[in-house]
C-alpha cells in the first residue's frame, strides 16, 4: 500500500511538472526576399539558433520563432514582449538582428527565452555571421563567408563551398563537407568527418580542445596548428599525402607501420615527404597526437 501511494504521488507530481513546462508563449513571423547573384546574408544575434538548408526555389525565406518559457502563463506572456527582432533588406543586403530588453533593476529575465530563424537559400549566398551563445547549423547547401561564434555550437552537414570560422569556447562538427574550411577556435572541442573535394583546403587553428579526423579524402589539404590538445587522426587517406607532422614535448602515437622520428623534444612523423600530393601537415605544442 505504501508503495503504491508513493508511485501515485511520484506520477503526480511528474504530471504537474509536464504541465508545468508547457506554459510557453510564443510567436511566428516571416519574411521573403528575392534572390540576385550577389546578394548577403548578415546577422548581429545573441543566444539565437540559426539554421541554413537549401531553397527549392530562387527566393531567400526566413522563420523567426521566439518564445517565452514560465510555469505562469501570464509571466510567459508578459515576457515575450523582451524580444527585440529586425530583419529587413537594404540593397543587396539582408540584415538579421535580435536582442532582448532587460531593465536597469533587473538581473535577469523571468522566463526562459529561445529564438530561432530558419532561411532557406539557394546555393553560393555570402554570409557574415555573428552570434553569441547560440549555435549556428546548415545543411545541404553551397555557403560562402565567414561566422564569428562565442560561447556556443556549429554543425555542418553536406555542404560544400568556401567557409571560415571565428570562434571562442564554440563546439564544431563537420561532416560531408567539400571545399574550403577554415577554422580558428579557442578552446572548443572540434570533429572533422568525411572532408573531401580536389584542392580542398582544410585549416584548423586551436587551443585547449579535442580535435578528431576521420576519414579526410586525398584531395583535400590539411593545415593544423594547436596548442594543448589531444587530436585523434582515424581512418585518414595518410598514404596518398605528403605527411608532415610537428609534436614539441608531447611523443606521437602511431601504428607500427609508420616510424617517427625524435630530436630533443621534437618529435617528427614524415610519409611521401618528397612526393608532390595535398598535404598533411601538424605543427602542436604540448598536445597528444594518436594516429590510428
């Protein structure tokens, strides 16, 4: 009996608790904009979620979403009115803004605040891309620009074209991509699967990170260059590269078929060094390198 009355207050209480979490107020706006070759995307965002995926057509679609979060309704209602959006386009231009307003007595909002645009592109659209604590997604797309990122996280699924990345303590995964990817981070773990493309170009600059390659095609050029990371290089095209890899104070980890070398506190891992093929090249300091 007791442990029946226990289930029962349990299951109680998680009801009221679902109920509790579904108090949010929220609202839709849209906005479309005609395409031309040579027309940009730019956005100033804090604690967005962006999100690129392929137009069907030849028109540039955004969905802003934004909500308000409380186990009062009316709270959630009331702070809704904390978005602050902009969108709007001036020549070739397209501008995505947001904010949200918070008084001088306040410490913070009472309501758990999201936002999220979703645009619809065609390929080859110019991006500069600024978000704070949020995260920035795309996929199935060509995309060419640059994103700055702090404190958040970036996902790249099937994409090609020619991209670079700006971030600060900002997680990125990469996997399909074709083309031109460089990536300058601070202390945020990075994974790179399924790199290809003929003079593909993949640069990674970080500090303080894990780093994993998998899987990175024979046309694509390498240039990494980290600082107390670990990087775990798995099931990579080594023998059709021109291999060079740089460890200062760390010993690198390899399978039995590849010999490195050691001076002091260098340790060297070269194959094909002579040989005119992409390059794969590492220069670390104090960091784990394991080649599987």
């Amino acid at each position: 009996m007791k442990q029946l009355l226990f289930f029962l207050l349990l299951l109680t209480y998680a009801l009221v608790s679902y109920a509790q979490e579904q108090s949010v107020a929220y609202q839709t706006k849209q906005y479309s904009y005609s395409y031309s070759k040579h027309i940009s995307i730019k956005s100033n965002c804090e604690m967005a979620d962006i999100v690129f995926v392929k137009s069907t057509g030849k028109s540039i679609e955004i969905r802003c979403t934004y909500s308000a979060k409380h186990t009062d309704k009316s709270i959630a209602a009331k702070e809704l009115e904390r978005h602050n959006i902009l969108v709007r386009e001036n020549f070739n231009d397209i501008y995505i803004s947001n904010y949200f307003t918070i008084s001088s007595d306040e410490n913070e909002p009472k309501a758990k605040l999201k936002i999220k645009f979703e645009i619809s592109i065609p390929d080859e659209v110019s991006l500069e891309i600024h978000n704070n604590f949020g995260s920035f997604i795309a996929s199935n797309v060509s995309l060419k620009g640059i994103v700055y990122q702090d404190f958040g996280k970036i996902e790249l699924n099937n994409l090609s074209g020619d991209l670079k990345i700006i971030s600060n303590l900002t997680n990125i995964f990469s996997d399909n991509y074709s083309g031109k990817l460089e990536i300058r981070n601070k202390s945020g773990d990075v994974t790179i699967k399924n790199e290809k493309g003929n003079n593909a170009l993949l640069f990674i600059e970080n500090t303080n990170a894990k780093i994993n390659l998998q899987n990175i095609s024979s046309g694509v050029n390498v240039k990494i260059h980290i600082s107390n990371c670990s990087i775990n290089i798995d099931k990579n095209d080594l023998e059709n590269h021109a291999v060079n890899i740089e460890s200062i104070k760390q010993p690198i980890i390899v399978e039995s078929k590849y010999k490195t070398e050691s001076k002091g506190n260098k340790y060297t891992l070269l194959i094909n060094a002579e040989k005119p093929l992409p390059g794969f090249i590492i220069q670390s300091t104090l960091s784990t390198i394991k080649i599987n």
